[in-house]
C-alpha cells in the first residue's frame, strides 16, 4: 500500500515537472488515464463502493422475491381452502330436493306406535332429531322432559303458582279437545294432562362395517319403546335437511288432521313441556331474575296482552336469527362454499335446536320444499329459504334459546335450553320438579326502569 502511494506520489510530482519545463498541462482525465496506463490498477474505494450496493440491491431484491412468493402461496392456498367441498354435497350433486324426499315412494323403515296412529288427537309432537348412536342421550329424555305422563301442563301451576299475578292465563277455548280429561272448568284445565307425544328420528347408520350391529340396536329400542321413526338416507350432520325433509314428509301423510302443533328439536335439548304448553294455549310465563337478560323491552312485561302467542293461520316460532351471513371457513361446521350459496345475507331464520309450527305451517313447508334448491343447513333451508319463498313469518320467542344457561332459574322461566348433555338434562329436570326450590322475580319497580335488555330492532 505505502509502495502505491509513493509511486503514484512520484508520477505526480513528475508529471508537474514536466508541466513547467515544457508548458504543457495535462487534463485530471489524462493523469487519471496515464496512471492507468502505467500501473493498470483500480483505487480500492471504488471498488468497495459498487460491492456494497450491489449487496443492498441483492438484498432487497431477495426479501422482495422471498414475500411475493410467501404471499401467492397463501393466497393460491385460500383461494382452494375456500372452494373445498361439503362433505356429500359436492358441486355435481343434485339439489333437487324431490330427489331425496321421493314424495311417491314409502321411505320409512320403522314407525312409531302411538304417534298418528290412534284416533286421538295430539295436541304437541315433538320430533326430536337424534343420531343413531346418542342412546343415552334418547333414553334421558323419555325418564324426563319427554316424559309427558309426569311431565305435562299440571307441573305449570306448582312452577308458578306462587307468582300467579306476575303471567297471564290461558284463553285459549278449544283445548277441550286435547285434554284427556275433557272439561270446561278452568280448575280442570290446570290439571289436565294433554295428548303430547316425543318420537325420535333417525336414518341409517353411514358405516357398512357396524352397520348390522348398529341396526340392531335400533330396532331393539323400538320393541322396548316403539317411540322411533326411521326413516331411509344416510344419516349424517351434512344430511340434517334430508332429515327434516323426511318428517315433514312423514307427518303429512299420517297426521294430516290429527296434530295441532309439531315441535321440531334436537337431542341435546332441553324442552320446558308445560310451559310450552301453557304458551300455546295463550298464557305468558312469569319472568324470574334469570330470565330478564333473555328479554326485550316488550317480552318484559307478561302481564301485556301483546305478549299472548299471535298464531294466524301459519305458525312457526323459535329463535330468530336476523341478517346472519353465511361462514366460509371450512373449519366451521355451519361451512357454506359460495357454490352452495353465493349470497352474502341468509334469509331471517330460526334455530334449529328447536322451533315450533302448526300444521298448516307443516303442510306448506313441505310442499315448498319439493319445488326449492337443497342446502345443507336445515334450520336456513326450512325455515329460512323455503319459509321466506312462502311468504311464512318466522316469530321470534324469547323464551327458546340455542344455548343453555348457568343459572338453572333460567330453566323454570324458559321453553328451551340447548348444548345440555345427558347428565345436565337429568340435573335440569331434577331442578324443575324439585317444587320447593326458589326462584325470585324481578320487583315491581325494576320493571319501570330504563333496562338494558335485547334490542331486537329489524329482527320481528
């Protein structure tokens, strides 16, 4: 390096010599071009200078190509996530509902005995839409809720007897006819037990290996309680529609004229019967503590007359759901790929945990279902899709709930409770009928305060 400056030192010093001896100056390009010439070497800072560009530019360059790949992986990934298909229910498969109803063929495997078989008219049938292996779950229910010999209208009076000017009572005046023990007192109405019946539905199991010993089972539980309907699809959480399909399929052909009311619910459903019962004979049920947040500020008050059930001709009540859109994750069980649906708001529908209608309602449904599209979540197909092509008003009722609720109050005060398993819904009922139990009500006062209760503003 010394050795470079000191020659470079001495051609400069030479080269100003002979610019005074002869007068002739050199240019900075000459001299630069003649030190080139005679040592034929770049200065060394140079040359650092353009390396370390080129390795920012190299850098910068690499990072940018290494997240423009990153971001069309993820993007192309997304792109098919969000396309998979349902599960039985791909793009080519036909959602022609006539397909899977076969309106003009017999698909029922096994009937239930007393259920629109006897000349006795049924004031309630709650279907309760089961998966074949939930045993446990369909036994619970006949030693509770569905018990409807223990189970049944008188139970009201002992629930809430004691807050007798907090609701108001029945005026329903054709109940005669459902009571099985016909009378005109109001006294006798009140210990009454109406012609309510629980049946179970259920398809065939999905697996050829178990399933002799699963059909088995089945048909063993019908001997014992002959409280099932089977009816003939595979039977599966993406086939719920089929399902619901098929018992309004079975209801109209053999209960035309025989049931008053069909309640359609799950097995992981908890049903309050009497206070059901009691709704639809036009009573209000008394709000307690633990119900007031599952109110709105008109549901609060059930001593108003405008809170009696508003039947009409078509009826079809449950928990409303307003302005929901569809869920495009494929992780949700509630999935709808835009093939299904490509809308971006479902019609207002009702849970379908649990939702209640008429016959006429029943009647209606079924036919329109033949002539709609089928989409895989039954509660938006039925009482969504198929109800708002009908013009069919879905009410709102604040006492069926899609969830249940901590305070086992709720339960003495509610119609539905939803997510109970085999052993809460034990508890649930132990509750209930335990008469003793107390269950306070809101004061007076609390009443004519500004409440900070559910506004359910464009969803009536």
């Amino acid at each position: 390096m010394k050795l470079y400056h000191f020659k470079l030192f001495k051609l400069k010093n030479m080269s100003k010599r002979s610019m005074l001896e002869d007068d002739d100056e050199l240019s900075d390009n000459e001299e630069s071009s003649l030190v080139k010439e005679v040592y034929n070497v770049k200065p060394r800072s140079f040359k650092f200078l353009n390396a370390n560009k080129m390795n920012k530019i190299l850098f910068i360059v690499t990072v940018f190509l290494v997240l423009l790949s990153i971001h069309i992986l993820i993007y192309s990934n997304v792109k098919v996530y969000s396309q998979r298909m349902i599960v039985g229910w791909s793009r080519n498969t036909s959602r022609q509902t006539i397909d899977y109803a076969r309106p003009n063929e017999n698909t029922t495997l096994i009937e239930p005995v007393k259920a629109c078989h006897e000349d006795i008219p049924i004031f309630l049938l709650i279907v309760v839409c089961s998966s074949l292996i939930n045993f446990e779950a369909r036994q619970t229910i006949r030693e509770t809720w569905g018990n409807s010999t223990n189970f049944n209208y008188p139970v009201f009076e002992k629930l809430h007897g004691k807050y007798d000017k907090f609701y108001l009572k029945p005026n329903n005046k054709h109940w005669e006819r459902y009571a099985e023990n016909s009378t005109t007192s109001d006294h006798q109405l009140n210990r009454s037990n109406f012609n309510i019946r629980v049946v179970f539905l259920l398809g065939v199991p999905t697996n050829e290996r178990s399933f002799d010993e699963l059909q088995y089972q089945i048909n063993y539980e019908h001997e014992l309680y002959g409280d099932i309907i089977q009816e003939n699809f595979l039977d599966s959480y993406n086939n719920l529609t089929i399902k619901t399909v098929l018992m309004l399929k079975w209801a109209n052909i053999n209960c035309v004229e025989k049931v008053k009311y069909i309640m359609k619910c799950d097995d992981d459903t908890f049903v309050n019967v009497p206070n059901l019962i009691h709704v639809l004979l036009g009573g209000t049920v008394p709000v307690y503590n633990a119900t007031v947040s599952v109110n709105d500020k008109l549901s609060i008050n059930a001593r108003s007359a405008r809170n009696r059930l508003s039947e009409g001709k078509n009826l079809l009540l449950g928990f409303k759901f307003c302005s929901a859109k569809p869920v495009r994750d494929v992780r949700s069980k509630w999935y709808a790929p835009n093939y299904s649906f490509n809308g971006e708001i479902y019609p207002d529908y009702l849970s379908g945990t649990a939702y209640l209608m008429n016959f006429e309602t029943a009647k209606k449904l079924y036919k329109g279902s033949l002539s709609t599209p089928m989409f895989h979540l039954e509660d938006v197909y039925l009482t969504g899709f198929v109800a708002n092509r009908l013009k069919i008003k879905r009410q709102p009722h604040p006492l069926f709930s899609f969830v249940s609720i901590k305070d086992r109050c709720s339960l003495r005060g509610m119609i539905t409770q939803h997510k109970m398993t085999p052993m809460t819904v034990e508890e649930a009922y132990s509750f209930i009928m335990n008469f003793s139990t107390q269950c306070s009500v809101p004061k007076k006062s609390y009443l004519g305060r500004k409440l900070e209760l559910i506004n359910r503003k464009g969803c009536k």
